[in-house]
C-alpha cells in the first residue's frame, strides 16, 4: 500500500446469511401469527384460573370441536354476529344437526334420548358475565345432546 | 462479482441482495409489529349433564369401584354459593354447613372432606346463584379441581342453578 494512492475498491459486505436469518424470523412470525388468530376472540376476557390444564396437555377433549364465545352480557359472539340466547340455542341446534348429519353418514347411530354427541363444547364465557347465562348456554347444548365441555379460564402464572 | 476457479476469473451474475433485504426488513418490522402473543389458556373438561339428573347421571359416568359402591346421592358432596347483590360471592356452603370464602380456609375444608379415608365423597354438585359472576365461580371451580388432584383423585364436577329454597 503506497501513501498517497486511494485504492477505489468498494467493500462487498456477504449479505446472504443476514437475508436468510431475516427470512427465518419473518416465517416465524407469519407461522405464530396463524395459530394466535384461530378461536380466541379478543373481546371476551376469560376469568384465571391456577388449577386449569394446558390445552394440549388435554387429551380427554375430543378432536370435534365447537367453540362457543360467550360475552360479558351473556350473548354469544360469533365472528361479527351478537346473538341473544334464543338466536344462540337456534345456532347450536345447527350445529347439532350438523354433527348428527355427519354422524349419519359415517354410519354411528345417535339416540336423542341417551346417547351423547362426541363433539366437545369449548365454552369461552367472560369473566364478568353472570352463571345464569353461561347456565342458559350450557342448557342448550345439553338439549341438543351435547355432554362433553372444556370450560376456558386463562392459567395464573 | 468476480470469482477465481482453476486459475480462471469467472464473471458471476451481481445479484442485488439490498433492496431483497430492504424488503425482507419492511416485513420483518410489520410481523414484528402486529404480533399479539397467543394468551395462555387454560380448560376444565367435565361432562355436564341436563340439571334434572344430574347426580344420578353423574354417578353413571363415574365408573363404580368395588371399594365404594355407595349410591351417588351418598358420594356427592352437595355445595351451594351464593351471590351478593353485584353477583360477588358472598356465601359458600358445603354439605349444609357455611364455610369462609378466603382461598386457604375453602382448601382446608375441602381437604377435610376429599382426604379423609372415611369421606366417602368423590364428586360435587354446585348449585350456584344464577346472579353470581362468572368469574367468581371459576374460583371455586379451582379451588375444587386443586383439592381433587390433591386427594389424588378425577375431579367430578356437576353444576345446578340454585333455586328459591334450595340449601335454606
């Protein structure tokens, strides 16, 4: 290197491994993004609970699922809708005949009066609502043979 | 971008990698900016019987033991809460007698029942004020899944709503 002479080279810094260390972290968060967006509704505010289990530690829930929000005036949300509990137990008897359809064509027969549908009901109630809604929800899905519930409540850390 | 290989100078394509990068980032910063970490919930899963038989259907779903062939009414624990007027929970009663709703002294009455080898509960009935909150019900439900698993047992819980003189 001679004193005086500028050598006019430009630096060529490897941006390769920044570019895929960018992209992995961008897939991660499309992938999170995902699961976070699936069933919760941001506007129900479950009650805490220390004793409740991990939802993927459950293996007693069954893989059907129906996922009933319940809001702190005891309506029940469904995307946009807001129902009260005779427009709510009009949508579980859909939903009801939905499985008992399903269950038909898979050949399992369903007796009204004794048999219990397989689908769990995953009740997301507020924690200001009061009992007596949540109760009217829950009676709606028992008239319609529903047994199997998982009641939500966020875990205390 | 030159490359030697062999002695040779090899002219490669010059890729551009700053407006991909430019481009990855603006994504990144959007990802990274809408993200809501997914709440941590939690569940109880019981089985829920219609209100009319309930004990007498809980007690078909429990599997009987041979150790304890007593009849359901005579297992199930019978609790009633009641609510104030702004549906906060203002009583608690098991098997008939009133017990404090503070945390510790509900769990040392629990455990006094689901403990004791001579208890022969092994399941509850909760009649609760349908004005009571939710919220407030979910603490007892707690409460009685903790005692359950304490007493190493499934927990067995059955709901009813509380009428005009029922537990009076």
């Amino acid at each position: 290197m001679a004193g005086g002479v500028i050598s006019k080279e430009k630096a060529e810094p490897n941006l390769t491994p920044l570019l895929d260390i960018v992209f992995q972290l961008i897939t991660f968060f499309m992938l999170v993004i995902n699961f976070a967006s699936d069933n919760y509704d941001q506007r129900i505010n479950l009650p805490d609970a220390g004793s409740a289990r991990p939802v993927e530690d459950d293996s007693r829930i069954s893989e059907d699922r129906l996922v009933l929000n319940v809001d702190s005036e005891g309506r029940l949300l469904q995307g946009e809708k807001v129902m009260g509990i005779d427009e709510a137990a009009q949508s579980i008897r859909h939903q009801a005949d939905l499985v008992k359809l399903s269950l038909r064509s898979s050949g399992v027969k369903f007796d009204p009066a004794t048999g219990s549908l397989p689908t769990t009901i995953i009740l997301r109630a507020d924690k200001e609502t009061t009992f007596g809604a949540v109760l009217g929800i829950i009676k709606a899905c028992q008239s319609q043979g529903f047994r199997k519930f998982a009641l939500k409540a966020m875990i205390r850390s | 971008m030159a490359h030697k290989r062999g002695g040779i100078e090899m002219e490669g394509p010059d890729v551009p990698v700053a407006p991909m990068l430019d481009m990855a980032f603006q994504l990144l910063t959007f990802f990274v900016l809408t993200y809501r970490a997914a709440p941590v919930e939690g569940q109880f899963v019981m089985n829920l019987l219609p209100p009319q038989a309930a004990t007498a259907m809980a007690a078909a779903a429990a599997e009987p033991s041979a150790s304890n062939d007593l009849p359901a009414s005579l297992r199930t624990l019978p609790v009633v809460l009641r609510g104030d007027d702004q549906g906060r929970l203002a009583q608690v009663s098991i098997a008939d007698l009133d017990v404090s709703n503070d945390p510790k002294a509900l769990a040392e009455e629990l455990d006094r029942h689901f403990l004791d080898p001579d208890a022969p509960f092994d399941q509850t009935l909760i009649k609760v004020d349908p004005n009571l909150r939710y919220s407030d019900l979910m603490t007892i439900i707690d409460a009685f899944t903790d005692a359950f698993v304490r007493a190493k047992k499934e927990p067995k819980l059955s709901f009813d709503e509380l009428r005009a003189g029922d537990g009076a």
